[in-house]
C-alpha cells in the first residue's frame, strides 16, 4: 500500500499553505520541547506513524528523553511531566477530539493558570496545524514509502 495522491501535485497552493501555516505556528513563544510534546501526543492520537517518527527524532535530537517520549500515551499516570505539561497536554487532547465535548472549562483554566493567552492560542493552532498535517498523511497514505531511519543514542 503505497501513498494514494501527492496533495502537492494536486493543490500546490492549500499545501502551501498548509505548510506555510506549519512554519507560521512553529515560530511561536512556546518551547521547542512544549512544540514537540503537542505533535507528537496529536499524531500518537491520529495514528500518523510518518509525524510520529519524525517528531520523536525531532524532540530526541533537542534533549527530549526516551522516556518522557515513552510516556506520552500515559500522561496521566506518568510522574515525569510538570503540572504546565501536563495541562499543555490536556488542552492538546481536547483541541484533538474537539468533536466529542468541546474543550471542557476545567482543561481551560489548567492552561490558564500557567500560559498567557498568547501561548494558548499557540497551544491551539499548534494543535490544529498537527492534526491538519496528520489528516493529509494518513488519509493520502504519505511517506508510505519512506523507511523510518533507527536513531541510536
């Protein structure tokens, strides 16, 4: 099964833009490892192994530890986030599954008492362009084709 239609081909300007918004949002106040814990708890939950593969090598490679990668599904158990992570990752969750319940008012003011309101509107288009970049791999099926490379550490 290999990749079905290549978006850039097909709508160079919405992937353009899609990439453009990706780079708008990397460029946020938030820190790179708050960036790579909200793309790869997005991608784990859509089950985009192409993002998921990327963002861990990503986050590895600016001081992110296996472990905490590890424990992401299990954030809520796992002692090894901070309290600002762990509501950056319930409002990440939220914003992912927005169609079940919406972001609920507790999971909200979490965020509130540790980001400005810039840096939840950052948590929230971060979340947003991550899932919008794991709907159009998965459901194009891309980087079907690309072997993921083994990091050792």
């Amino acid at each position: 099964m290999g990749q079905r239609i290549n978006m850039q081909e097909i709508h160079p300007k919405a992937y353009k833009a899609l990439i453009n918004l990706a780079g708008t949002v990397g460029r946020s106040n938030l820190t790179p490892i708050q960036t790579h814990l909200i793309k790869i708890r997005t991608s784990i939950m859509n089950s985009c192994a192409y993002c998921i593969d990327m963002h861990t090598k990503e986050a590895l490679k600016i001081g992110e530890t296996q472990q905490r990668i590890f424990l992401i599904p299990a954030w809520r158990e796992a002692s090894v986030f901070t309290d600002e992570e762990r509501a950056l990752l319930a409002l990440t969750e939220e914003v992912t599954i927005i169609h079940q319940k919406g972001v609920s008012e507790k999971t909200y003011s979490e965020a509130e008492q540790f980001f400005s309101p810039d840096a939840i509107a950052d948590i929230i288009m971060e979340t947003i362009s991550m899932n919008s970049l794991n709907r159009m791999v998965v459901s194009t099926r891309f980087g079907r084709h690309v072997k993921p490379r083994v990091v050792h550490h």
